[in-house]
C-alpha cells in the first residue's frame, strides 16, 4: 500500500494516495511516517485543514513527542497562523524549558513578527543551550550571524563569538565557524590564527 501511494502521489492522483495510506494505516496503526505522508499530500492538495488535523491526531497517539508539536507550530507558522504556533511553542517549553527546538522556533517568531529585541535573546539563549548541539546548532549560528550582519551588527558579531568561545562546550564547532567569519572579514591572519589555535585545544 506505501509504495501505491507514493506512486499515486507521484502522479498527482492525491486522493487516491490517501485511501491507500488509510488502508494501510488500518493493517499497521498510525505510525510517523504514514501520518507525515498524508500531511505532506494534503499539503500538495492545499488542503491546510486536514493537514493539520493529521498532526493532531498523530500527537494525540505519541503525545510525549514534543518534536511533533514543535513541528506542528511550524506549521501553523508556516500557514500564517502566528498565534496558534506560538501558544504551542510555549506549551512545550512548559513541559521543557531547554527544548532547543522549540527555543528556536520561537526566536523565528520574533523574527517574523519584527521583534527584533526578543529575536536578539532568544537566538542567544538558543546557542548558549547545551542540549543544542551538532549540525543544526551550526546551521543556527551561521544564519544569525548572516542575519546580524545585514544590520550592520560586525561588532556585535564579534562580541557575540567571544562569549560562545568562553562555554565549556562546542567549542570546536565554534571556532571554525568563527575563524571562516573573521576570514570572510578580511581580518590579518594574526588575529584568525588564535582562534584556530582553539580547535587543536
């Protein structure tokens, strides 16, 4: 039935791939990846309101997962209702104050609602997380240094890399990204080299 599906979405017959994931749905149960399929087609039928309510009923049968409810305010966002995505990115972050990425999408909020102040602590908070970690930290960073630097923030920026460089963690992860930033400056190699220095520490 999965690959039924997928071949009926493929060729744009939408209501035809969700009968089949119903079906198969009734042999397996709900699982992630059937639920994130129909989501992703009633997505391509433009149809937000089942889109959402497949993630509803998916968090209604995992409802310890709060990566799902952080998606699912993403989505909201993502169809223009702010409001709604940013009471469920708070409910998480009751359940789990250092949830980076809950913490994130609500730095997106700011972001995208013009808050640029609570933006600004929220990404702070965000890169300060320990439980933030690996790629998507990286990724993270990248993006707000690019962002402060459209504001004409550089120093900022610098002061910024400083305090992280100061955290007992992540500090490899740091220091390159640091080191490219000073490079893509133009700044002497006396003042990138120590900062490489730290990735052999």
């Amino acid at each position: 039935f999965y690959k039924l599906a997928m071949m009926y979405a493929d060729e744009g017959m939408y209501e035809n791939a969700i009968k089949a994931l119903d079906a198969l749905e009734r042999i397996d149960g709900k699982t992630e990846d059937i639920t994130l399929q129909k989501f992703r087609i009633y997505c391509l039928m433009n149809n937000k309101e089942e889109a959402i309510n497949v993630l509803h009923e998916l968090i209604a049968e995992y409802p310890e997962e709060l990566r799902l409810k952080v998606f699912l305010g993403d989505n909201h966002m993502a169809f223009g209702d702010t409001a709604i995505a940013y009471s469920i990115y708070q409910d998480v972050l009751q359940t789990d104050p250092d949830n980076a990425y809950a913490q994130l999408s609500v730095a997106e909020y700011y972001r995208a609602t013009g808050n640029d102040t609570l933006f600004t602590h929220s990404m702070e908070n965000l890169l300060m997380n320990r439980k933030f970690t690996g790629e998507e930290r990286a990724a993270a960073l990248v993006r707000y240094v690019s962002y402060k630097e459209r504001q004409d923030t550089a120093n900022y920026n610098i002061k910024f890399f400083e305090r992280l460089m100061q955290l007992p963690y992540e500090q490899a992860l740091t220091s390159e990204i640091y080191a490219n930033y000073l490079t893509s400056k133009g700044v002497g190699e006396d003042s990138v080299a120590p900062v490489l220095q730290r990735l052999l520490q």
